[in-house]
C-alpha cells in the first residue's frame, strides 16, 4: 500500500494498493490533478468522504466510484465531482505491468475552495 497524505492547506489525501514498482511521484501527481478540480462551499464541517476508484494503464479514470466513507450525499457529490472532472492524468508508468491501479481518495471538507 502506497500512500501521500494532504499537507498543510491541502485537503485530499490518496493511497493505492498494488503490486509491482508504484513510484510515489505518479501518485503525487494523481493527488495534485484530482485536488485542482476539488471544489465545495462548505467549511471546517470535519468531515471526509473516502472514494475508491481505478486509474486505467492511459491514465482514464474508470467510472466505477464506490463510497468507502460518507460525508453525506451532497458532500459526497463533490468529491465523486472532482474524479469525473480529472481527465488529464499521466498514463501509468511502464515498470507497474498491472492492467489498472485502484485508489482510495480521501477529500477532507475542512475549508472552502
């Protein structure tokens, strides 16, 4: 399990399982594309929403989101918002010979944006 954690003043934290050669920077850039379409009018609400997904070997973003954690529907709706609007994410590296890599995301609604 792989795993980059928000820092401060950032609100989505990733982890993914796999085996095979996963570099932290893929994941690194996974979590800076899917955090620049996250956006919600809620504040300091301490909530989180855990969103599984795939990423495909071109770097698609399956469509198959389960909620592992619920914020709530309406928060949920915008963490499930920020995955369909990630369309740009770099294909998975050629030392990973998995067919997909599926994450855990977690968006944390603790400041608007």
């Amino acid at each position: 399990m792989r795993r980059v954690d928000a820092k401060a003043g950032e609100s989505v934290s990733i982890q993914a399982s796999g085996e095979g050669n996963l570099a932290m920077t893929y994941l690194v850039q996974v979590r800076q594309r899917i955090e620049a379409n996250f956006s919600h009018p809620f504040s300091n609400t301490g909530r989180r929403a855990t969103v599984e997904f795939t990423i495909q070997r071109d770097g698609t973003i399956s469509r198959d989101f389960k909620i592992i954690q619920s914020a709530g529907p309406s928060m949920d709706h915008y963490a499930i918002q920020a995955l369909e609007r990630t369309k740009d994410l770099p294909p998975l590296y050629d030392s990973y010979t998995k067919p997909f890599l599926r994450c855990q995301i977690t968006f944390e609604f603790n400041q608007k944006n």
